[in-house]
C-alpha cells in the first residue's frame, strides 16, 4: 500500500512540476506568437501596397516555416516596393518561425506546400498559378 502511494505521489509531483514549467512559458509564447504575427502583418502590408494590374510587375517568394521543414507558405509580391528590404523581412520571419517552432516543439501536419508557378491579378489581387 505504501509503494501505490508512493507511486501515486510521484506521478502527482511530476505532473505538477510539468504544468508549473508550462504555465510559466505561456506568457512568453504568446509574446512570441504576437511578433510573429506583427511581423507577418507587416511584410503583407509591404507585398500588397500595390494593386496588381499587370501580373509581370509581380514575384512570389516562400515564407515561413514549417516545424517538420519547408516553407509554411508563399507570398506575392509588387517589383516596385523595395525588395531587398522585403526579402530581407521575409528572412527574418521564416528565421523566427523556425525558432518558434523549435522552442516550443510545435507540431505541423508535414504537408508539403506546392511551390506556384507564377502570379496572376484578378481583381486587382495577385493570385497564384499552378
């Protein structure tokens, strides 16, 4: 009888320890969730400041990163805006992301995200390809 509480006890005292560690990282999860999400915000406003009227004018590149590996995504975007500053952006989201994903051992469904072919504009939108 003694052993089963002792046991009992134990797996009380793991448990406890393992929700103290992730209740204390939340607070700090969703800061970090919150920059990604700003960031991400912020290249989307960069990519779509300009309709898109002629579909040569546009070019699309990856974006993000899955926690298996690969990009979460793609992205349109204007020639006109600075693509330098843009692409640098974009590097830095997908490098954040990948950090995100490994401090917090998130999981994603492994898909693989097909790559587009080319940007079309309907509606004044870009529009992928495939």
């Amino acid at each position: 009888m003694k052993r089963i509480l002792f046991i009992l006890s134990s797996i009380v005292l793991v448990m406890s320890l393992i929700w103290a560690c992730t209740d204390r990282d939340e607070p700090m999860r969703n800061v970090d969730q919150s920059e990604l999400e700003k960031l991400y915000k912020d290249i989307e406003k960069s990519a779509q400041q300009f309709t898109c009227e002629n579909a040569g004018e546009w070019k699309f590149t990856a974006i993000g990163s899955k926690a298996c590996g690969g990009a979460s995504g793609y992205i349109a975007y204007s020639v006109k805006i600075d693509e330098s500053t843009f692409l640098k952006k974009v590097e830095q989201f997908t490098k954040l992301q990948a950090d995100y994903n490994q401090k917090y051992g998130v999981y994603s469904d492994c898909a693989l995200v097909i790559q587009p072919k080319g940007v079309t504009c309907d509606n004044g939108k870009p529009k992928f390809t495939y």
